[in-house]
C-alpha cells in the first residue's frame, strides 16, 4: 500500500505469489484445508491487485490482463469451493463476508 510505484508493487507481489504458491503445492489439501482455503483468498486477492496494476498500464496487454485475472479467479474458487461442499449451513455462514468479497471480485474480472 505504501509503495507507489507499480512496477515495484508487481516485484513484490511476485515474490509474495511464489512463496504462496510453492507451499500451496507441497500441502495435502485434505490435511491442511483451513491453511489451503487461506492460501486460496491470499493469493485470490494478490493477483487481484497485479489485475489491478496490469489495467493501468499505458500500453495494455490484454493476453496479462486476462492471465492475471483467470489466475485470481483460480485461487478465489480454492477458496469457495471448500465451502460450498460443507453440509452444515452453519459452517458455510461462518465464511459469508469472505466468499461474498471474493464472489464479487470475481465478477469484476468476467466484466
């Protein structure tokens, strides 16, 4: 947020989706499913902001921007899926404002 310079923010956010993504891949999802779900909305919003940096860029890649965004579409769905699948209406209450965010965000990508 404090950084202004998008070119440095895009550095970073980088770096933050290939750690994300490294350990992402090494954990057994059936073990770790809260950690993968975190994992999902992390990375879901990371690649949100490079969609973001990738739409304000004086000369627009569209083949970037829609990398970017199916990516975040990706990671947001690791996170709603879980939930959707549980049984109790309870369990997937818990979740309402994250997946709400998410769904939405979604959208903004498709549009």
């Amino acid at each position: 947020m404090l950084e202004e310079n998008d070119q440095r923010k895009q550095l970073m956010n980088q770096r933050r989706i290939d750690m994300l993504e490294l350990l992402q891949k090494e954990l057994n999802p059936n073990h770790y499913q809260i950690r993968m779900m975190e994992f999902g909305a992390e990375l879901a919003d990371i690649y949100g902001e490079q969609y973001d940096i990738e739409k304000r860029k004086p000369k627009k890649s569209f083949e970037a921007i829609n990398a970017v965004g199916k990516k975040s579409i990706e990671n947001a769905d690791n996170f709603t899926s879980i939930i959707y699948k549980k049984d109790d209406p309870a369990d997937k209450f818990e979740y309402i404002t994250a997946m709400l965010n998410l769904e939405l965000a979604v959208c903004q990508k498709l549009t």
